[in-house]
C-alpha cells in the first residue's frame, strides 16, 4: 500500500468547533448542506434575534444522511474550497 493510499483512508481529525443542525440539502457528492439556528442579543434594542447560517460537511465513506434529519459535525482541516465540517453524527429526525 502506497503513502497515498494510506492517507485516503484515515479517518479526519475533529479539532475546534462541534455544531448541530438541520440537513436541508444532501445535492453534492459527499456533501450535505446543513442549516444552524442561533439567538444574537441586540444591545441597542435589549432584545434578541433569530438567525440561521448554513454549512457544508463533509459525509464519509459508509455514513448518509437525509434532508430534514439531526446532525452533528465537528470541525476538521480545510477539505475543499467550501468545507471544513465532516458528519459525526446522525441525532435523529426523518
């Protein structure tokens, strides 16, 4: 087995940020689009705000998922131009 082989097949190191949300899109390969609820205070208001972002995970070998389903991800080494996420896992949903 060549060096190249071996890394292909290690799994991802999870280091930073570990964040739970909503699938709403699984279109790419390998991919799947998660969309994260959070409150931010406004200080001038005294109130606070819903908002939500979106990220792209990474899903590996062997896991899948489905839109509208619970899931955890960790954050991990830039794994293209758009994710730095990979699936941890499935917490539950459809």
């Amino acid at each position: 087995m060549t060096e190249k082989q071996k890394k292909e097949h290690q799994p991802l190191r999870v280091r930073g940020a570990i964040v739970e949300g909503t699938v709403v899109s699984t279109r790419p390969k390998k991919t799947a689009i998660i969309q994260i609820a959070y409150v931010k205070k406004v200080p001038k208001y005294e109130r606070l705000e819903k908002r939500r972002s979106r990220l792209a995970i990474h899903v590996p070998d062997g896991m899948s998922v489905q839109v509208g389903q619970k899931v955890r991800a960790g954050e991990t080494r830039k794994i293209s131009k758009t994710k730095s996420f990979v699936l941890l896992e499935v917490l539950g949903g459809q």
